[in-house]
C-alpha cells in the first residue's frame, strides 16, 4: 500500500482541475497579451479565472494579480512594500513561525538597512496580540502573520493583529498558502491589505499563485520586464495554470465543508491511535485553533530523518517540517520558537491529510508508524538509557 499523507507540502491536482485545463495547452495555446484573435481568447480565460477568485476571496479582480508561486507573492509584498515606503520608516515585523519566503525575504531586507522584529509565539504556536502591539512603533511600515502555520496547523487571530497594524498605520499581509484548502478567506472580513495564496496547496497545479493588493496600496515591482499584470509583474502569464487555479479554488470552496469533515475525522482518528499506542511522544500545535489536516508530534529518543527513511521504505510519504527545508538536518525554527527542545524536536514529524485519503491508509500508517519508531528506539542509546541500561559514550 503507498499513502500520501504530506498535502501540506502539495496535494494532488483534481482531475476536473486538470480537464479544465487541457484546451490551454493544445487549441487554445495564444498568448494572453497578444492583440489578436489567439490572444483576445486566451485573455479572456484568464480574465473570466480572476473574477472567479476575486468573488470567492472577497476582492475585486483589479485587486488580484497571478505570480508564479506563493513564495513569489510572499516576497512582493513585504519586500515591495518595504522598499516603496522606506522614507516613511524602516521597520519591518513577522512572526518567528513564517514560511521560509517571509523568514529569507525579511533577512533581505535587514541587510539592506532595515529593522526586523520577529514576533514571539506561545508553546501552541499562536501569535498575540499584545506582543505586536509592544513591537509596533511609528516606523513600522508593514506587518506579515501567516494564516496557518505549514508545519503544526495553527490559525492565528489575523483580523485582530491587522487591527493592530492599522491603528498604527502599518499595511497587514498575510501568508494565507496553507489555509485556503479549509477556511472560506474572505479578505475584506480578516481586514488584511496583502495576501499570497499558491494553487498547488488546494488540488490545483504547481506553479501558480497570487496576491491580493488591496486597491490603493502603493509597492515596489518584484519582476520587471514586461507589461503584463497590469504593469505590475512581468512574464508571459501562465494560462492553464491560471484556469486551473480558479476551477481548483470554485471546486474547493464547493466541497470545503465535506472535505474538512473527512479530513478532521482521518485526522482524529490517527491521533487517537498514536496516542494510545506510542509512548513517549509530544504533540505540537494548538488543539482548539487549528486547521483539519495537520498532525505534528515529536517521538522522543529517535530522529525525524530516520522515520521518513523507513516511512518511505514501507510507501508512505511525511515531512519532517515545511517541504521547502525538508532536506535541511536542522532543527525546525517553528518547533524552536514554540520552546520545543533541540533533542526532541528532531525527532519531529509533519503528517497532514487530504480529501482522498482513506481510514484503511490510516490506520496502515500507524502500523507503520509504531513499528518504525520501536525498530528505531532498539538502536537508540538514549532509549537504552531511558529504560534504565548502562550505555557508555
């Protein structure tokens, strides 16, 4: 049997996504800023795609532009921002639990002469209030709180922290990559000025994205070289994927209900079991705040790439941590900041569930699970010791 439970890092593209798609490959193939016929078609489909998202995010679609991934978008808005109001101030804030495009973005812009403050979390990764409301001061030009956090699920209270910016007179963008899948984001309720989304993350294709620039916010071009995009983004847009981006999200927010129902059942069935039948182990996250897919527990006495090996070895696909930095031995810098100790959080593992997963896969992966982390502890000289034997360095 092979199980995919890694959706936080990609999920699968739907095959209506992909029927929607097809004609934009082979037929209807022109390039949607000619002026002609091929061009007028294609351009079009991509004009239809926009409004599409526009009415289910809540925006208008002059407020929407495609980018070429999430990490684009994350990157355009705080570092476009940034730069466009540097005279007004300097001073830059995040959360310490970001996606790895915010977290590098922000190191960028603290080489280039600004001040970054990264926000403090609580051991169940939720970001508060208050602690932005200490960290913002008059030169704070733009403040980025991901909706969910990739790697342990977390939903943090955006549309209080964008309050918070407001009142300030900061911009609010949120990374909302990881929740669109299972919230119905509606970006004039959260209040947010910016936000990035990335299609692959709700059975769309790879390779396509978005941000949402409210009308009226003024910021620095990420790619120039073209027209496209209103001016604002060069590069030939990226019509199939573009379709497939809205059919993904129409089709998402359709099913969301039912979709999230199984998934949290999967979910909750899995943690029962791994809790009943692993000793030993840490669950991170928050419990009540969270989104429906994502399990993250820390197995005490062995290491996360060692699980992933044998997970693999036996068809089933899990992260160590956000799927940009999995190939990294580093501890995981959201574990960190939630006061996870180094030792524990390497033996830490992502699981996260989608629509088509099944209760036999689950219950084939705790199988697994239980037989991988006991092989694994046999071999470990801290479980050895745990268990009272008298292993010498």
């Amino acid at each position: 049997m092979k199980v995919y439970a890694d959706h936080a890092a990609t999920t699968p593209c739907d095959s209506r996504v992909v029927e929607a798609m097809l004609p934009y490959f082979t037929a209807e193939f022109g390039n949607a800023d000619s002026q002609h016929y091929f061009g007028r078609d294609t351009a079009k489909a991509v004009a239809d795609a926009r409004a599409t998202i526009a009415e289910l995010i809540g925006c208008n679609p002059n407020e929407l532009y495609f980018t070429g991934s999430g990490t684009e978008a994350d990157n355009w808005a705080l570092k476009g921002v940034a730069l466009h109001k540097k005279d007004r101030g300097n001073h830059v804030i995040i959360s310490s639990i970001e996606h790895h495009a915010i977290l590098v973005a922000a190191e960028w812009l603290e080489k280039n002469g600004f001040r970054v403050t990264r926000l403090p979390v609580d051991g169940t990764g939720m970001v508060h209030v208050e602690d932005l409301e200490k960290a913002i001061d008059d030169e704070t030009t733009i403040v980025s709180v991901m909706y969910v956090n990739n790697e342990v699920g977390t939903i943090q209270p955006i549309k209080e922290l964008a309050e918070v910016a407001h009142r300030h007179g900061a911009l609010f963008h949120s990374d909302c990559v990881q929740a669109m899948p299972y919230i119905d984001v509606d970006v004039r309720d959260l209040g947010v000025d910016l936000m990035s989304m990335s299609a692959h993350k709700f059975y769309g294709p790879k390779g396509v994205g978005a941000l949402y620039i409210r009308n009226g916010v003024k910021l620095d071009k990420l790619i120039c070289g073209g027209g496209q995009e209103r001016s604002q983004r060069g590069g030939t847009t990226n019509t199939p994927a573009v379709v497939g981006m809205a059919r993904a999200l129409q089709l998402g927010r359709q099913e969301m209900t039912v979709n999230n129902a199984h998934i949290a059942a999967l979910r909750d069935h899995f943690e029962q079991r791994v809790e009943k039948e692993i000793p030993f182990i840490r669950q991170n996250g928050n419990k009540q705040h969270r989104v429906p897919s994502v399990a993250n527990y820390s197995f005490e006495y062995v290491e996360g790439e060692g699980i992933l090996m044998l997970l693999d070895f036996n068809g089933i696909a899990v992260s160590s941590g956000s799927a940009c930095s999995s190939g990294s031995l580093d501890p995981s810098h959201v574990l960190l900041a939630m006061g996870v100790p180094v030792e524990v959080s390497h033996g830490s593992i992502r699981f996260s569930f989608g629509k088509d997963n099944t209760t036999e896969e689950v219950d084939y992966l705790v199988d697994k699970l239980k037989e991988t982390i006991s092989k694994l502890r046999e071999m470990s000289p801290l479980f050895d010791l745990k268990k009272g034997g008298t292993y010498n360095v």
